[in-house]
C-alpha cells in the first residue's frame, strides 16, 4: 500500500490536467515532463519488481496492469489537446510497452513452485522453459519477456522453477511456502530425476489442455530435461531448443571435478551451505555489494536481486548440490544418440564458445553423431549465465525467436 499511496497524487494530478479543456492550455513541454516522469516510473518498477513482487505481489499486479497503461490514457488525452501531437507521439515511444510476465503459486504433486507467464490473446504455440541449476526463474525475467516481445504475442510463456520453492527471510520479501520449509528441515532434497518427474506432472497437471503444440527451451541442465520431456511427450511438442546444454560430464573442466567433489561430500556441502547461509543473513544492501563487486560485476540489477534473495540461503545450495550429485551421476551415461537422430528436426542446439558446461567438444560430437542437426556457436563473449545480463538475455532471446519462427515457417510451408 506504501507505493500506491505515492502514486496516487501523480494519477491524481494527471485526472486534473486531462479534464481540462477549458480552463488550461496544456503546452508540448508538459507532454514531454509527462514521459520523462512515465519513462523513469517505468524504470525503477522493472529495476525492483522482483522485490516489489514478493514484498507486494497485488501492488505489484496494479501497478503492472492498470497503473501504466492509465497513465499511457491520461497521456493520450493531454496529447491530444497539444498545438503540436506529433512531437508528443514521438516522446511516447520512449516508454518501454513490453508486456510483462506475472508470478504465480503452482501446486504440483504435492510440492508449490513460482511460474513466471505471460499470456498471449489467441497463442499459436506455447513455449515452456526449463531454467538450469539452481532453478530460479527470476535470473530469466528479462530473457522470457524479450523472447515474448520478439514472436509478436503468438506464443504464450511460462517460466517453470525447479523444486526449490524459496522461505521468506527476515524482511518478509519472499513468499512463505510452509510445506517445503518443513520438508528441508527434515533434510528433503529433490535429485534430477525427480525434478524431471516433477516438470512431467507439471505439464500433466497444467498444460494437458493445452491445445496448441509446445515449445520446449532449456537453459543447462534444463536441456537434459526438456529432452526427457521431448520422449515423454512426442505428440504434444513441437520443437525442442537446448541452450549451452550439459548434456555429459566434461572429464577435462576443473570446475565440475571440484563441484563433484563437494556435491559428493557431506561435510563439504554443508560447510559451503553454512558459509552461503552467513551471507544470506546480512544487510540486503550488503549482500548487493559483495555480489555485484565478485560473481556479478557484469550483472543487471535483476540478476543480482534474484541472487542475493533466492540463492543465499542454506537449503537452496544444499538442494543445489545435492541435485548436481545426481547430475554428474547420470551425465556419466551416454546420451540417447538414437532419438536425438530421429528428432533432429524438431531440435536445435546453441553452444559458446567458452563454456565447460557444454563445451565445444559437445558441439562436435553431436554434429558427428546426428548429421544434420540444427547446431550453432555464439561468439558474442557472454557466459553460460547468460541471463545474467540484459545484452545476453537480448541476444539469446533474438536468437531462440528466430529458431522458432524458422521451424514453423517451414512446417506451414509443407
């Protein structure tokens, strides 16, 4: 209610000015004030919505919805009235009118999880992406909405987090789940086959009725899934995209033997659980600065929010490791070469160029074994986190959007 109280004196002002025709000249300057007042609005929500979301998810949902889009009216009257419109309508088009996603509380089998959607009018398709370890659907926000603007409202979006549904901390900015809190106090920890079971009776649960194909996208771990999924489902999805995949364990990168290493290890995984826990524990504006000055220097500001709420606390890394155990265990198999061969052209690949997790030797032992499949490098310089960052959130989604419309093009073609 804090934020509605300071906005309502602006809505109410711009009622003002809007009524009047009479009794007030409203001048080209004063259009121009009205963006730079929206554009900066504008601004700071989409900087702190992830908090403002779990702090005030109705206020949130207002000021979404109804909030910009009256004020985007009321600009539209003043406009109007000005001796000169055209300079008004080309300021307008400084404000950011990208749909937004909306979070929502799913209760799958038992277990609650955040959804990150967004809902096109009459959707051709429905994309649902599979985020990487840890799971947080926040570090994709930019990503999903860009990837929503980019296929031009034909395709709905949905975000599925991992079973790691996030305790509120002391400042009350997450939303309580009581029934998982319990299950971590008891030690609960979800392995990867579970959390693929988990996005299986998801789509069971929730997209059964669904009567547009789907679109898998996976990030990471996320492809492994998404192919899971791909065999499960073979006549409801359309199109699987695996983005810098871990598809199999890379003997040559030093950084997954030593996860490996604390994963498989009780003490090691607790001790780096606590340690993380610590830093969860301090000052917000803190844990900001130790990010964004280590992991986060080319981070955005959503990224560093989703980290410093979601990720610093001593369950989620528990569960983190303990899903990357199994990770390494499974990965050790060889993938199913056979039906990636028989579904190449429903599949694409994305790959960087210096990424561990999917590596370039990945990249040439697909083209090998599946001739002809859909396979690219990006050499932009962004990482495997490349959600993490706006230009890489942009690219990746430009890209995918491309993949997409490519793959129905030709299917509405034949």
């Amino acid at each position: 209610m804090v934020i509605a109280h300071h906005l309502s004196p602006i809505t109410r002002t711009l009622s003002y000015f809007a009524g009047s025709t009479n009794s007030l000249k409203i001048s080209n300057n004063f259009t121009i004030l009205l963006d730079l007042i929206a554009i900066f609005l504008k601004n700071y929500v989409n900087k702190h919505r992830i908090r403002i979301f779990f702090a005030f998810p109705d206020i949130y949902s207002i000021i979404n919805d109804i909030f910009f889009s009256g004020f985007l009216y009321f600009r539209r009257r003043i406009s109007s009235k000005c001796r000169n419109s055209q300079m008004g309508s080309e300021n307008l088009s400084l404000i950011d009118t990208r749909k937004r996603a909306n979070f929502r509380l799913c209760n799958v089998s038992g277990y609650k999880m955040d959804l990150l959607e967004i809902h096109a009018k009459d959707p051709k398709f429905h994309v649902l992406f599979i985020p990487g370890n840890p799971g947080v659907i926040s570090f994709y926000l930019d990503f999903l909405e860009s990837l929503y603007d980019l296929l031009d409202g034909t395709a709905s979006v949905t975000g599925k987090i991992h079973n790691l549904a996030h305790c509120p901390n002391r400042k009350g900015q997450l939303v309580e789940i009581p029934s998982l809190c319990q299950n971590w106090e008891r030690g609960r920890l979800f392995s990867l086959q579970e959390q693929t079971d988990h996005k299986i009776n998801f789509i069971e649960h929730e997209l059964q009725d669904v009567e547009v194909p789907i679109v898998l996208v996976g990030h990471s771990i996320g492809s492994y899934i998404s192919l899971d999924i791909f065999k499960r489902f073979q006549g409801k999805v359309a199109y699987c995209i695996c983005l810098y995949p871990f598809l199999a364990v890379n003997t040559k990168s030093s950084t997954q033997s030593v996860i490996k290493k604390i994963a498989a290890s009780r003490t090691l995984s607790t001790g780096l659980s606590s340690i993380v826990a610590i830093l969860g524990l301090l000052p917000v504006w803190i844990s900001r600065i130790l990010v964004k000055n280590s992991v986060g220097k080319s981070w955005c500001p959503a990224a560093v929010e989703a980290l410093c709420s979601h990720v610093l606390r001593y369950h989620t890394v528990q569960n983190m490791l303990y899903m990357a155990m199994t990770e390494f265990e499974k990965l050790s198999e060889v993938p199913d070469w056979s039906f990636m061969r028989e579904k190449k052209s429903q599949m694409a690949f994305l790959f960087g160029v210096d990424d561990h997790w999917g590596p370039l030797d990945l990249y040439e032992e697909i083209s090998n074994k599946v001739p002809g499949a859909v396979l690219a490098v990006e050499k932009e310089n962004f990482t495997h986190a490349f959600s993490c960052t706006e230009a890489g959130s942009l690219w990746v989604a430009k890209h995918v959007s491309g993949l997409i419309k490519n793959y129905f093009s030709k299917i509405d073609s034949e």
